[in-house]
C-alpha cells in the first residue's frame, strides 16, 4: 500500500486528493507544523533530506515534490482519466499546467507572503518598521500586478474551457488547487467569476471531499 506523508495546511493535500480520485488504497501520515515558527517538523527530515512534504513511499521507492509524485502516480495507475494519452494537444496543454503550477504560478505567491511578514516577528522590533515599509513597497510595485497578471491568465483559460487542461478533469487541475486557493485565501477571487466557479466546481467532487475529510480544509492565510 502507498504511504502518503502529509504536512497540515499544505500541499500534500493534493497527493490525498489524487489518490482519491484513482481510488488507489494508501495509508495517511500526517505530520503537524512547529507552532511557534509554522515549519515543517523533524520527522519529515527524517525521510527526506529537504524535510518536505508531500512524499509518498510505495513499495519501498520514496517520492518527492508534488509534479513528480502526480507523474509516478498517473503513469502507474491511472486508467487514462487523470492524464491525456501522450503526444496529444490536450497532453501537452496538461504538461504544462502541471509544471506551471509550481514553476510560475507559486513564486510570486510565497514571495509575497515573505514580503508581508518582514514588519514582523522574528525581525528584529528594531528593523519592523524600515523592513515592513521595504516588504509593503515591493509587493505594490512588483508582486501584486505579477500575481493579477496571472490570475487574468487562468481567468482567461478557464472562460474558454471548463478545466486547466481542457474540456475533461484532469491532474493538472489538482496540481493548479494549491495556487488558485492561495490566492484565494490570501487575496480572494471575487473579481475573477471563471476562478470561482472551477473552484465551485472542484469543490463539489467527491473525491475531493473525501480527501479534505482526511486531511482538513486548507487555511494558507496561516502557513509561511
């Protein structure tokens, strides 16, 4: 049976959520965040020498980062409904998006969370003020008009098609969650109605559902 290592509030939400849909058996470890500093804890390190999650373990192989992981999972066990049939132009529109998510779409996202918590602790009290007034200037000037310039993006996609990768559900859709709720829950989607209702439409599938009730609902305000 698969092993998932799964950290709360984080990505690995995804791994559950595409086991679910392949209704592939596997067990869930879940490990919990440092309270004070919302890292990953010690026990991850112990598996892997980044000490991140998701890693799945399955027959002895261990596997990291969630691209490579949805790789492994779809090339070993899906039956063609997570992933297109190779060299098609609804593959290539999936490979993108899987690599995408991670590539361009999560960069600007961390870096402005970075950027919103240099007013605070652990900065020194002494350089708050210079280091949140820095962090502020930068996310107005550079990080927020790159972040809509994305979300005009999927906005954009998503009005011409239901899914990241076409008409049909894929993999690339749970890869691309963990973006779209990010900035959902750091900047909200209201003014993008295409990004709400693909997030309506996830929302409502069943193998998603089941994969929150296994591993909570995500709440990315809180994480680092």
């Amino acid at each position: 049976m698969i092993t998932v290592h799964h950290l709360d509030n984080s990505r690995s939400l995804r791994i559950v959520w595409l086991l679910e849909a392949l209704q592939q058996p596997y067990e869930l470890v879940t490990h919990h965040r440092d309270p004070q500093t919302l890292l990953a804890p010690e026990s991850l390190k112990r598996l892997h020498p980044l000490g991140k999650a998701p890693l799945i373990v399955d027959e002895g192989l261990t596997v990291a980062e969630s691209g490579a992981i949805i790789d492994y999972l779809t090339e070993r066990y899906d039956d063609g409904r997570l992933a297109p049939p190779m060299s098609t132009p609804a593959h290539r529109d999936y490979r993108y998006w899987l690599h995408y998510a991670e590539g361009s779409a999560m960069p600007p996202l961390v870096m402005h969370l970075v950027f919103s918590r240099l007013g605070k602790p652990p900065v020194p009290a002494l350089l708050r003020p210079v280091a949140g007034k820095l962090g502020q200037g930068v996310q107005a000037k550079f990080l927020d008009p790159e972040i809509e310039r994305h979300l005009a993006f999927w906005a954009s996609t998503l009005g011409e098609h239901a899914w990241f990768a076409g008409a049909d559900f894929t993999a690339a859709d749970i890869q691309m969650s963990f973006p779209v709720l990010a900035v959902e829950s750091r900047r909200g989607i209201g003014d993008f109605p295409a990004i709400g209702d693909w997030l309506a439409r996830i929302r409502a599938r069943s193998d998603y559902q089941r994969a929150v009730a296994q591993t909570g609902e995500l709440n990315l305000s809180a994480t680092r």
